[in-house]
C-alpha cells in the first residue's frame, strides 16, 4: 500500500466552440431573391438618409433667410427712426431759436 501511486483525475474536457471564418461575403450563402432584398433595403436606407438630410438643409437655409430677412426690416425700422428722431431734434432746435428771438 505505501508504494502505491494515486491515480491522477483527468481533466474535464469540453467541447470546443466552432465558428464559421467570416469571409466578408455573407451574401454568398443567401439566395437570389434574399441578396436583391438585402441589397435594396440598404438603396432604400441610403435614400431615406440622403432625403432626411436634404431636409435639414432646406429648413436650415429657409431658417437663415427668414432671419436675414427680419435683420433686414430691423435695420431699415431703425434707419426710419433714427431719421424721425433727426428731424425733430432739428425742428425743436428751430422752435428754441425763435424762442430766443422774441
């Protein structure tokens, strides 16, 4: 009995976990119909976004020109007064220049 080895456990083996190599073509395995399928609903993604963004641009530059438009009629508001309050400083200058004359 003292000379006796003890018997060694084995391992616990498990099956390997096997995994197809991507090759970059998952379309080759795909039928006709489903690779057309795949194929136009990523055209009609690509248009939906290409559309979304024009959109964006479209209500970005009407954005702008409605704003340039409102700086626009500000600036000549402001020029129109300016020119009221000019033209009755002018006059109360005359009114005080009689005034003084009589």
């Amino acid at each position: 009995m003292c000379g006796e080895k003890k018997k060694t456990k084995m391992l616990r083996l498990y099956e390997p976990d096997v995994q197809d190599v991507f090759t970059g073509s998952k379309s080759a395995k795909l039928s006709v119909e489903a690779s057309s399928r795949t194929r136009l609903t990523g055209r009609l993604r690509r248009e939906r976004r290409g559309a979304a963004r024009e959109l964006r641009r479209d209500a970005a530059y009407l954005a702008g020109e409605k704003l340039r438009g409102k700086i626009r009629s500000d600036n000549e508001r402001k020029a129109k007064v300016k020119r009221i309050y000019a033209e009755a400083a002018l006059q109360q200058g005359e009114l005080n220049a009689l005034k003084r004359q009589k």
